[in-house]
C-alpha cells in the first residue's frame, strides 16, 4: 500500500523552493549542485561513472568504438566523491517514494563498508536520501548508515522518517545549489 | 621509428622487481596497489569506471538488463582517486612504449584542469607514467603537468625523459605493490 504524504501547510520559503526543483530527480539536483560547488571553486565533487562490464565492442566502423553488449555491474563504492576545503568526501545518494521510511537494502554491504572504510581515514561520509513524495532531503552521517544497516541484518529492516528526524540534517533547497549539501559540513563538520 | 632500449646493467634488485611485474601493464599494477592498500587498511584508492554514454538497453530477457549501445565517453576528471592519512589524492595514470619522451597529448585539458583543482583545495594531485621499454615508473606532479601541458601549447609537445629524471620521482616497484606511490607521498608531501 502506498501512503500519500500527509498535506501540509505551506509557507512562502517552501513554495518557492519546491517550484525551483520540481520534477527533477536526486541525481540532476546533485550534479546541477556539484556543478555550482566547482563552477564557484567552491568544491570539487564529481559523480562516479556507472560501472559497466563490457563483453563486445565493434571497432569496424571508421567513427567511434561502438559497444554493442555490456551489462551493469554493482559498484563497489558509493557514487560521489570528492574534495571541499582539504577534506576527502564521499557519499551516496537514494530516493524513495516512501513516506515513513528508507529501506536500508537500497544501500549495499560493499557501500557501508566503504563509507566506514573513509570515515576511519580522516574523511566525511555519509548518504543523503530524498523522500521525493514529502520533498525533504536528508544528510545522514556514515556513522548512523553503519548503525542501521547492522541493525538490519537482526532487525528493522528500514530507517523510519522519525529517525532522519532524530539523527539526520535536513538539506536546504535552492534554485542554484538545489541541494546544498555543503552547508551541512559548514554547519556541523568543518 | 621505435627506439629499443638501451641495454642497462642490471643489479640483483632490479632483476627481482622487473621479473615480479613483467608482461603486467600499469593499469593491473596499479590496481593491484590499490588492493594492497585497502586490505592492509592503509589507504582507500580505487580506480574510477569508464565514462560510458549509453544509448540503448535490451530489458526483454529474464535475466540482466544488456546493453546492446554504448559509446566510450572522453573522461572529464582523471582515473584515480581517494584518500590517504586524511588527505585527498588524485591522479592520472599512462604507459608509454617511447624511451625518451611521453607525449602530453596523452592527458585531456580536462584532466590538467582537474589536476590544478584538487591542489587548490588542498589535495594532493599528480601523474603516473610507466615507460614500460625502460620498466621505469615515474610519479610527477600536477605542478609540472600544468607547467608542460602550458608549455605544449606554443611549444615542445612532449615531456622529455630527462625533465622525468629531473623533476618527478622515481617509484619503487615491488611483488606485493607493483607501484608503490604512496611510499613517494610519506617521503616527500606528508
């Protein structure tokens, strides 16, 4: 059962930011942010291309290699990475249509590991997950991912909305910067 | 014309080191150093997927969604990236058959942009060159790159082998980490 979000009253701010962003996906709206950090010098952070096995590639034709069979391949790290203010960092991105929770099996095992993995060696990690249907996004620290996702090999199988409450940043949204996950760091890490 | 290399004394060391990595090209060495590294908890470095540019994916089968169009993407960042003892580290990697030049062409004005990014924002950026005929392995850094890559464009479009011998670092080969660049990062950056 799909539980629609529960109405909510709208002030000016949220209106303007929501119109801003509408439609878009989580990934446009951190590419176009990413591009905003670098085309300001502000950060250099990019979105890993998407690993892909190639089988056959056709060299025939004078123009370009044409790959003609390949298949996805599940990556081993997570998607963004990169530099802000000398600091290493690295996150991974999910959206979900729910309303009251972020099923954890969307991030995998070889991701915490590897969010855990750059926290232990001096740098930021964390995920941020957008409840497209609530239009919130959040900033969960790698610490919390690693804590519910081992909690979700005996238990819970999800993070609940009240957790990212609890635990998690909520992202600012902008029209440029459509999710300023930068000023998280500002205000709490750096 | 190819050039052969000139033949060279070899001392005990050298023997050891050209035989453990012979026949394996750079990308292999490296990769096999970055393993390395993540399974002695030292660093966490991995080699970023090919930029592919998909364009059409056969979802009928059962089993994995192929891929049945793609296009190779010119990459706009550079091939390696992570982070070390806290810092953020990246870097480009290529092989050359010359014995007394690499030629600049082998590095995308992307990838010179990128490289003198990451150093503006504090980390720590460089390329490695194999001349595999001459089983050196050399680790230069962005400074120089952008230095030549300037150079190239009113003049010399190649970065001698003496200017590698004069301004990059010689990396230490070894089995267990065919190139050892980091070893170059404790002696001279850290």
């Amino acid at each position: 059962m799909i539980k629609y979000p529960i109405k909510k009253e709208l002030k000016e701010n949220d209106r303007i930011k929501s119109t801003a962003n509408r439609g878009m996906n989580l990934e446009s709206m951190i590419n176009r942010t990413n591009e905003f950090y670098l085309d300001n010098d502000i950060a250099v952070i990019y979105k890993k291309p998407i690993p892909i096995q190639i089988v056959s590639v056709d060299y025939k034709k004078r123009s370009a290699a044409r790959i003609t069979e390949a298949y996805y391949k599940l990556p081993s790290t997570t998607d963004y990475n990169g530099i802000y203010k000398g600091k290493y960092i690295d996150f991974e991105a999910k959206e979900t249509k729910s309303t009251t929770s972020f099923p954890i099996k969307n991030i995998h095992k070889h991701q915490v590991n590897h969010l855990k993995r750059v926290k232990e060696h001096g740098g930021i990690s964390f995920i941020i997950v957008y409840f497209s249907r609530l239009e919130k996004i959040y900033f969960l620290d790698s610490d919390f991912v690693i804590e519910y996702y081992e909690r979700s090999l005996k238990a819970r199988k999800s993070i609940g909305l009240d957790e990212f409450e609890k635990n998690a940043y909520l992202i600012k949204e902008g029209y440029r910067k459509p999710v300023d996950y930068l000023s998280v760091l500002d205000k709490y890490y750096l």
